[in-house]
C-alpha cells in the first residue's frame, strides 16, 4: 500500500507543513507546502515514529526522482546522504503523479486514492469563478484559497 499523508519529520517554519510519500515499507518523498508551490525532495532517512524507513538504496531513489522530475538539484544532507529537490511544483495532482512513476521505477506500489491537497484544491477549482488564483468564496465567510487552504 501507498500513502501521502501529514509528516513532521524536517524542522519547517511559519505556515510550512509537509507531506510524505510512503509505499510499502518505504519513505520515498518529503514535500514541503509553501506560500505558492511545492518543493519535492527524496527521503534519506526513516520517520522518527519508526512508521517507514528509509529507501535501502538512496543512489538508486536519486536516480529515479531526478528521471521522473527531469528538473532540480542533487545535494546531500548533514551526513552525507544524497537526496534530490525539486522546487516550484505547483498542483497536489502533479505530486502523486511524480510520487506514483518514481515509485513504479523503484518496483513499489503506487498511491491509487487523492491525497488531502488534491482533494481541496478539487473544492477550490470547482466554486473557482476566475481564473486568476483569487480564494473562492465557500460559505459563511469562509474562502478556499487555489492552494487547497481554508481562510476567513
């Protein structure tokens, strides 16, 4: 099984929160939600809750995110472990798209349901009236923002 699900594992600031892409035993991906986009990179090390760890071959992960993304950086962390970025993704549907070809590349099953993001942003498009990113008026004073994000 393949999941995208909420994640605390990096130490983010402000309004940033992060996401996971697990599949079987496996993190493969972290995302970082930020003001306007989203910043993919490759999992180099397990969760803190002992949930998933990490991929055995972090060269091989690499390889893979930097095939499917065919944009972004190489780098390694404080311990020297590889990992990949990609920066500036704009749609929750084109990360588990990405999240789904790096897993079947790596032999791991894909994430079949929509993750949360997906989902709101599906809400946002849907009583969307203008095409120029403004929040869409829900209810009772309550807008979602094209970033899937409820605000008063």
């Amino acid at each position: 099984m393949a999941i995208i699900t909420k994640s605390d594992k990096l130490e983010t600031t402000g309004e940033f929160n992060q996401t996971k892409m697990g599949s079987e035993q496996y993190v493969l991906l972290r995302t970082i939600h930020e003001t306007n986009s989203y910043t993919l990179m490759t999992a180099t090390a397990k969760e803190d809750d002992g949930s998933y760890i990490a991929f055995p071959d972090l060269n091989k992960l690499v390889a893979a995110a930097e095939n499917v993304l065919g944009r972004g950086e190489r780098c390694t962390d404080n311990w020297g472990r590889p990992y990949f970025i990609c920066k500036e993704i704009d749609h929750p549907r084109e990360i588990r798209d990405l999240a789904n070809r790096i897993a079947e590349l790596l032999d791991l099953p894909p994430v079949n349901a929509p993750w949360a993001d997906e989902e709101m942003r599906d809400i946002y498009d849907e009583f969307s009236v203008s095409e120029d990113g403004e929040p869409a008026y829900l209810s009772d004073g309550v807008y979602v923002s094209s970033r899937g994000r409820l605000e008063d």
